[in-house]
C-alpha cells in the first residue's frame, strides 16, 4: 500500500496550536503508516493468547526449586496405604512411596490426575479428602504455590500464577494419555458420544461428509476422545482439511453440561468456543509432536496428517448431534460452521 498524506486531516489538527506543537508533521507521517513488522510484534505481544505454557513451566520449576531450598527435611507418604493416611511402615515398598523430594516428573502427574479426578480447587480437594492425602495436598500447594482464589467471570490470572487447570495444559499429551489408557474417570462418558456404540457393534460403514468410510469389523474408538485437552493436540494444518472437531466441540459442551448442571450458569458459546480455540492454539505441543501423539491413540494415521476412518465415523455422529445443542445459542450457527469444517471464530 502507498504512503498516506492525510494533508487535511493534518491541518484541522494543527488548528489547535498544543496539538501542532506536539504532533509534527513528521510525527503525524509515521502515526498513518506504521511498518508492517512493527504492528506484528505489537500484535505478538497484546492480543491475548490464553496463557504461555513456557511461563507456567518455568515459575513451577522456580517453585520447586525455591521451595527444597527452603525444606530439606523429607515427608514421605505411602500410596498404597490409604487406609491408615498414607502412612510410611516397615513393609512399604519404594515404588509406592510419595516425597516431597521426588522427581518434577512424578509431580506433574500427580498433580494432573488429581486434577482429572477431581476437577475442582486443590482447597476444595483437601477439605474433602481424607487426612493423609490432605497432607500430601498441602505440601504440593506449597511446593508450587498453587493459585486457589475464586475469581468473579471474566476476571483472568496473572500470567505466572499456577492452578491445577494451567498444570495439566502444559503437557496436554500427558492428560491425553492417561484417558487413553483409561487411567481416570471420564467426566463425559465414552459411550455417550454418538457414533461409538455404533463403531463397537460394527455398525460404522456409512458416508461421512464427502466419502464412504468403510469399517467392516467391530472397532473401539481411543478414550482420548473424553479428554478436554484433546484439542490442543489437535493438527492446525491436515490433508484435505480432515479433522474431529466435532467430536471435541460435543465433548467441550457436554462437559460445560455436567459442570454446571446444579447451578444452570451454562457457558455461552461464544464463550466456549474462546477456550476452545485458545486450547486448540496454544503452544505448548507443535505441530510434529502433535500428530505423533494423535496417531500413537489411533485417531489419526501415522503416515499422513488426516484422520482415522473411525475418527471420521464418530466426527460425522457428533456434528450430527450438535446441530440440536444449544439451539437457542446466537453463536450455535458459529458452532456449526467449527464442526463441519474445523473453521474456528477470529
């Protein structure tokens, strides 16, 4: 694009004589045609991005080291006893045994199943649990200065602060994993996904979308597909823009359901569909380990970027079904147009 003069636009600001001294002609010039790499890092650095896994690893692992500096004295608990508070005994087995010394590794995913499990704040968690596991969750809240205030809607964390949730999204894989080893409970349940019961009982051979998948033997379609992380391990670019969106976009509303369904304070969609897609954008896992991920639980094929015709199967059934949900939406045709083509709102 050209340079821009704007020459009576200038002149009626230079009207005023605090203005004209202030905004040059030459200051005026620069503000009407910015360079083009200058608003790229302005863009980088404000628009919102849900929150830098890079960040929140890095406070967890000043944390924790913060935190050992501070308490050299071991705390040991044993997981297989919770039925006397985790307490350590002279039969404990090594493998079993929880530290507050213990490898970050280890940390993680403790933190993440309990997360998974629970799905709530680590106060609410401890306040419900029993003694010795409240102990290990206190000790983890110190370790790693785990945010637990309850915020107003809309309100956001600072860009450092640790709550399970934020935990669990720095390696999504991990919690991917573990719903496709069927390592915790599915808030949704598998088998009220459309198209699943479908697939087990080898009714899965039907057109879907622009051509017919052929799945002639009974199939199980990967637990991962219960998982709210899945989306962020989700392949930005496909072949033939392939994708199961759909599949996340029910699980994401269906999960919404079941959380809110004492106090009826449903997400709007404009609303999920932000988080969806902050989830689905987020940087904590590129593009190759994503689709090394997405084809280890078959839901995508390891020799190309594009689905499983299982996958696909399932897709079609849950883009189905959504076009009944939250009909009475004004964002459910934006909802629609995410199923059916993984095209997601700017």
């Amino acid at each position: 694009m050209e340079s821009l003069t704007l020459s009576s636009a200038l002149a009626y600001y230079h009207e005023d004589e605090d203005i004209k001294a202030e905004l040059t002609k030459a200051e005026f010039n620069l503000l009407v045609n910015p360079e083009l790499d200058y608003l790229k890092l302005l863009r980088s650095a404000l628009e919102f991005q849900g929150f830098d896994p890079k960040v929140i690893l890095r406070q967890l692992v000043r944390n924790r080291k913060a935190y050992m500096e501070a308490n050299p004295t071991r705390q040991e608990w044993d997981l297989n006893n919770a039925g006397d508070d985790f307490k350590v005994h002279d039969g404990s087995e090594l493998g079993n045994i929880i530290t507050n010394q213990q490898s970050l590794a280890k940390d993680l995913e403790f933190l993440i199943m309990m997360f998974l499990l629970r799905n709530n704040h680590i106060s609410k968690i401890i306040k419900k649990s029993i003694s010795g596991l409240s102990d290990i969750l206190e000790m983890f809240k110190q370790k790693y200065e785990i945010n637990d205030e309850t915020r107003a809607s809309g309100t956001q964390l600072g860009s450092r602060d640790i709550t399970l949730p934020r935990i669990a999204g720095v390696l999504p894989s991990v919690a991917v994993r573990m719903f496709h080893m069927r390592a915790v409970k599915e808030t949704v349940p598998y088998h009220s996904i459309p198209g699943v019961v479908e697939l087990l009982e080898g009714r899965g051979a039907e057109a879907t979308g622009s051509r017919t998948v052929k799945v002639i033997t009974t199939s199980e379609l990967s637990h991962a597909i219960c998982c709210p992380f899945l989306p962020s391990l989700h392949p930005k670019k496909t072949e033939k823009a392939g994708h199961i969106h759909a599949i996340m976009l029910f699980v994401a509303i269906r999960l919404d359901d079941i959380i809110q369904k004492k106090e009826k304070n449903f997400t709007p969609l404009d609303e999920l569909l932000n988080y969806y897609k902050a989830g689905f954008e987020s940087a904590a896992t590129p593009e190759a380990s994503r689709l090394e991920v997405m084809s280890k639980v078959k839901l995508f094929y390891q020799t190309k970027i594009y689905p499983t015709d299982e996958a696909l199967f399932v897709n079609t059934k849950c883009c189905e079904a959504l076009e009944t949900m939250r009909v009475e939406d004004p964002s459910h045709s934006l909802l629609m147009v995410a199923a059916r083509t993984g095209s997601l709102p700017n």
